[in-house]
C-alpha cells in the first residue's frame, strides 16, 4: 500500500470531483481517493502503479502527473468551466 499524489488537469467544478473520484474508485487496488480541487490534486492510496492511475484520469479527460516536488514544468494555470480545458459541465 502506498500513497501517491497526482496533480491533475481540467477539474473546475464539483463533478469534475466526481469524475476523477469514479475513474480512480474504477482502478483495480486503489482503496481510497481524495480529490482537492482548489490545489488540482488528487491524493490516492492503492496497490498499483502510479502509472496506471494516470492514464486512467487520462482516460477520463483529465490529464494528470506525478506531483513532485522538483518538477517546475507545471505552471498552475486556472481554467474556468466552459474553458480551453475541456470542462465536463460545458
Ligand atoms: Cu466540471
């Protein structure tokens, strides 16, 4: 069991939580998810790759990374539903 943590792109509103919540719930070995919307970044514990994580929010529209601490190629840009970030409420 480990914790990874993600930043993910595209998450403005409550469902976009939801969505990034079910696609991870959806992965085989993650026991728990916790999504923070203000700081786009999802905190998950499971028993896979992290790599598996991320294509699955990939999957689900929400390109997401490994947060680590000496990537700086993140800018922390904000995008409003409806935006170039491809809201799922627009
Ligand atoms: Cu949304």
């Amino acid at each position: 069991m480990s914790t990874v943590e993600l930043s993910v792109k595209g998450m403005s509103c409550g469902s976009c939580v939801l969505h990034v919540t079910e696609a991870l719930n959806a992965v085989e070995g993650v026991t728990e998810v916790d999504v923070d919307l203000q700081a786009a970044s999802v905190r998950v514990s499971a028993e896979c790759d992290s790599d598996v994580l991320v294509a699955a929010l990939g999957d689900a529209g929400y390109p997401a990374q490994l947060s680590s601490p000496a990537a700086s190629s993140s800018p922390a840009r904000k995008t409003g539903c409806g935006g170039s970030g491809g809201c799922c409420c627009k």
